[in-house]
C-alpha cells in the first residue's frame, strides 16, 4: 500500500510544530487546566472517578447527581467544552 506524499508533509510539519517551545507550553497549559477543572468540580461535590486528572481527560461519575451524562455533554458543549458521556466503572 502506498501512502500519499501529502500524509507525509502533514506528518512531518506537525511533528515539526510538536517541537517547538510554544507547543510544549501550550500542552503544559492544557493539562494545568485540566487539573484545576477537576480540582474545581471536586470542589463542588463532583466526584472524579480517577480522583484527578495527569492529562487532557476528566472522567465524572454522574450517578449521585441529579443529571446524566447525555444533559451534561448538551450543556458543556454549548460552553464550548468538548465532551462525551461514557458508562462509569
């Protein structure tokens, strides 16, 4: 299988991009946000169910509160945060 040349030159400006120092600041700054979301969610008595957050993902468990996963997704995109709900563990 041969793969198109354009594949490769988007490959490799994004990995060029990856290696910049703005990048990398900027991905230090998403999971900063990250953390302080779920810090803040905690604090309103949203449970976390892996406690916290190392990365760009939050998964909330729902089931004490009084909406569902589909009505938060609704609500949060409109907020212009993305999101999906998931069936918690």
């Amino acid at each position: 299988m041969s793969v198109p040349v354009s594949l490769w030159t988007g490959v490799a400006v994004t990995l060029k991009q990856a290696m910049t120092p703005e990048f990398k600041l900027y991905q230090k700054q998403v999971v900063a946000n990250c953390k302080a979301l779920s810090t803040a969610l905690v604090d309103f008595g949203y449970k976390i169910v892996t406690g916290g957050s190392d990365n760009h993902l939050i998964l909330v468990d729902l089931r004490k509160q009084d909406t569902d996963g589909g009505r938060a997704e609704k609500v949060l995109e409109k907020c212009a945060i993305a999101c999906n709900k998931n069936t918690c563990p």
